[in-house]
C-alpha cells in the first residue's frame, strides 16, 4: 500500500487547511485510516482516525477536537483531514497511516500501523 499526502503548505493563524490522502495498491474501504503529526523537537503523536468502512466511526485527539474533522472517499481510496482555526501549535509535518488490522481500541497507537506517507508539512504563523 502506498499513502501520498497533499495540501499542506503555510497559512496563518486561524486559518484552514484539508490535508489529503491518496492510497493505492490495497483494499481502502477495509483499512483504518489515521493522521499523525510530528511537532519539531516532539514526539510523533495522533491526530486522527477513521475507521473501516462497516464500522463507522472518527476519533480526534483533544487538542483538535471541533477543530478537525477526518474523512474518507472509499470510491476514490482517499482521506482528508479538515483542519480550521489553526494555531501555531499545529505547526508539523502531518502523515497518513493505513492498517488492514480491524482492532479499534488501538488506533491511537503508531506501532498498529503497517502503512505509512512521507509526510506533508504544515506550518502556522502569523
């Protein structure tokens, strides 16, 4: 499986940005979907996820929680991640991660992951 991520860029405090996500060479409608992002100087954290098609469900890390939602175009085997009110703080580079595992309880983990993008990077200034 390979994850293209595409939209980040530069914007200003309070802005918004849809990250997105293009997979191929698997089985997308299958997979849990998730963002994280890596902060300079901090740790690889989560952001977010979106769970296998049949199962139906997002979860976001508290820190974006009404501020990002996540979402996913099974026909076109894409994720978005809309992010508006952006502080500096959300300053990263943003990657995709893909498992065909359906264990939901560990989708905040990075080591449940097989699939991993290269990154896009997005910075907030003023």
């Amino acid at each position: 499986v390979q994850l293209v991520e595409s939209g980040g860029g530069l914007v200003h405090i309070g802005g918004s940005l849809r990250l997105s996500c293009a997979a191929s060479g698997g089985t997308f409608g299958s997979y849990t979907m998730a963002w994280f992002r890596q902060g300079p100087g901090k740790e690889r954290e989560f952001v977010s996820a979106i769970a296998w098609s049949e199962y139906s469900a997002t979860d976001y890390v508290d820190s974006v929680k009404g501020r990002g939602t996540i979402s996913r175009d099974n026909a076109k085997n894409t994720v978005d991640l809309q992010m508006n009110s952006l502080k500096p703080e959300d300053t990263a580079v943003y990657y995709c991660a893909a498992t065909p595992v359906r264990s939901w309880s560990t989708r905040q983990a990075m080591n449940s992951y097989h699939y991993w993008g290269q990154g896009t990077q997005v910075t907030v200034s003023s």
